[in-house]
C-alpha cells in the first residue's frame, strides 16, 4: 500500500523518443464509510519513434481510511 507521496515519487517522465497521454473515461465508484473503490477505462495514445498505438485498460483504486483518519490507496503490484 502506497502514501500519496510514495505514489507521486514513482511517477516518471516518458523516456526519449516517446510522446504519449492518458485520458480518464467511464468512471464508477462506491463508496462506503471507510472504503472507496473507483474504477475507470483509461484512454492511452502513446507514439514510440513514429508509431501511434492506442490502447484502453481498466484501471481499479481502493481506498481505506486508517485508524488515524487518513486514507490510503492500495495498488496491487
């Protein structure tokens, strides 16, 4: 399980040669006193030396709110 800040510490720029963005679609959610669960289809457009791939994959983020009342996400690796 991973803080806010150990998730944006993880974030990276794309290397050289790529260009690519995401986009968020189709969101759901439930939420529930102590869990949420938000699921999404991302949109990737991503060009690699020239080449357009795009792709769509669901993404899925569970939140628990621990006993000193912040809450953390939890991503399976």
């Amino acid at each position: 399980m991973l803080t806010k800040d150990e998730l944006i510490r993880e974030l990276r720029p794309l290397p050289p040669g790529y260009q690519g963005s995401i986009k968020v679609g189709e969101t759901k959610s439930l939420v529930q006193e102590n869990v949420v669960v938000l699921s999404h289809v991302d949109h990737e457009e991503l060009v690699l030396y020239g080449q357009k791939l795009l792709t769509n994959f669901l993404t899925t983020h569970t939140w628990a709110k621990q006993k000193n009342g912040e809450w953390q996400v939890s991503l399976l690796r």
